[in-house]
C-alpha cells in the first residue's frame, strides 16, 4: 500500500505539471452517480453508500480551488430521485442536509441551491437556503447544489420566471413573442449570471446528461468516468482536466 501510494502521489504530481494553465475550466458540472453500486459492491446498505458519496464532496471542492476553478454545480438529487422509496429517499435527504450544513460551517465556498426547493420537504429546503444564507458573503469558490434538480424543470421554471416578470410590466404575449430570444431564458435560469459549464464529469460509468444542465451545457465538454463516485480519486479528476485540456473546443463553430 506504502509503494502503491507513493506511486500515485508521484503520478498525481506529474498529471498537475503538465496541466496547462489557460486551458482549464472555469465552471465543472459534476454528476455525483454511483453511490447505490458502490454499496452493493462493498456489502453496504444504501445509506453508506449515500454517506460515503457526501464524504466525497469536500475533497473534490478543494481539488477544484487548487487549480483555479471558479464554479462547481453538484448534482446531488434529481426530481427523478424524489419518487424513490421513503425507506431510501428520507435517509438520502438528511445525509444532504447534513454534508450542506459541513460545507457551510466550513467556511471556504459559498453556496448556491439550485433546483425546484417547493418539490422538497420544507425542512430539507430551509437547511438548503439557511446554508446559502450563511455563505452569502463568503469570498470563495461558488458552489451550485442541485437538490430537486432537472433539466426540463429548470427551463419551464425560467419560461414561467419570465412570463411573469413580463406580465408585470403590462407586456402582451405578441410583445414579447416579437423581441424573445435566448438571453431572455437564460436571464431567468437558477445558474443566470454564471458562466455555463466547460466541463461536465459524470462517474458510475454511464454517459448521458439525464437532465443535467440542459440548457447550460450546448457547448461544454463531457467526461465519463469509469469509478463509481465514492470511489472518484484526485487522480480521477486530474484525469478529467488534462482531457479537457487535450480538446479543441469549437463552440459549434
């Protein structure tokens, strides 16, 4: 074990020599899958395995500082995830709640819920937003915390966010139908005034957004990893950035 980590340290020192500086990414979306088969894997019931994946984001966070990233977005619950069994769904959200609640007493990023908090349990929802209350004016890296998270519902959410907004200013639906574009969503997202994602990393093996920033990421990169996310190492990440840097990235141009 002594040789083997002595080996990756080395390895790990050589991946972050070779990083390029100006072609690492500003924002990295992560999708945090795998936690249910890594318990199977390991003889662990589920809530270990959820346990075992919140552990996990702290160590990313900072390995994300350490090369300059200035947003995170984790995918830590899909809305999807809300029709899971109560035996499994009731435990997952107090593990959330508790590894947000770490992240801000941390005191280093700041964090930002993202997703549609009124699908939520109104105790998961105000530990979501007492977090963000108490990081507002932490000067650090900006953290995304997509709890009740999808795709599709952030899109008709901002629609919706938009329509409203316009109705109030006594705008009719043919005015707006005539200047509409997509800055005018965009403005209305959970993530408006970030940039989008460069990067989008999702662990497990699997490679499909599955709703994941939809709209944010027409133009990022992909990278799918083969461990499952407790297991997801620096070296993983490292991994991550040197292929994102190896990439041309042409912006459907």
């Amino acid at each position: 074990m002594g040789l083997r980590n002595l080996l990756y340290g080395a390895y790990e020192r050589r991946l972050i020599a070779r990083l390029p500086a100006d072609r690492l990414p500003r924002h990295v979306g992560v999708m945090l899958d795998g936690n249910r088969r890594w318990a199977k894997a390991n003889g662990a019931d589920t809530a270990q395995g959820h346990q075992a994946g919140a552990d996990n984001i702290s160590p990313l966070l900072g390995w994300c500082e350490e090369v300059g990233v200035e947003v995170v977005t984790l995918w830590l619950l899909s809305t999807d995830n809300l029709n899971r069994p109560a035996a499994e769904l009731t435990p997952l959200l107090r593990i959330i709640e508790t590894a947000v609640a770490g992240l801000a007493a941390a005191g280093r990023w700041r964090l930002n819920p993202v997703g549609a908090l009124d699908l939520l349990p109104a105790e998961t929802a105000h530990k979501l937003k007492e977090a963000a209350d108490a990081t507002r004016d932490v000067d650090g890296l900006l953290v995304n915390v997509a709890v009740g998270y999808g795709g599709r519902r952030e899109i008709a959410d901002a629609v919706r966010s938009m329509l409203q907004e316009h109705a109030a200013r006594g705008t009719s639906i043919e005015e707006l139908a005539e200047v509409l574009d997509v800055e005018h969503i965009a403005d209305h997202l959970y993530t408006k005034g970030q940039p989008d994602p460069d990067l989008v990393i999702r662990t497990s093996g699997e490679q499909r957004l599955g709703g994941f920033l939809l709209w944010q990421s027409a133009h990022s990169e992909f990278y799918f990893c083969e461990a499952y996310w407790p297991d997801f190492r620096h070296v993983d990440f490292l991994r991550a950035l040197r292929a994102y840097a190896e990439r041309e990235r042409r912006f459907g141009a």
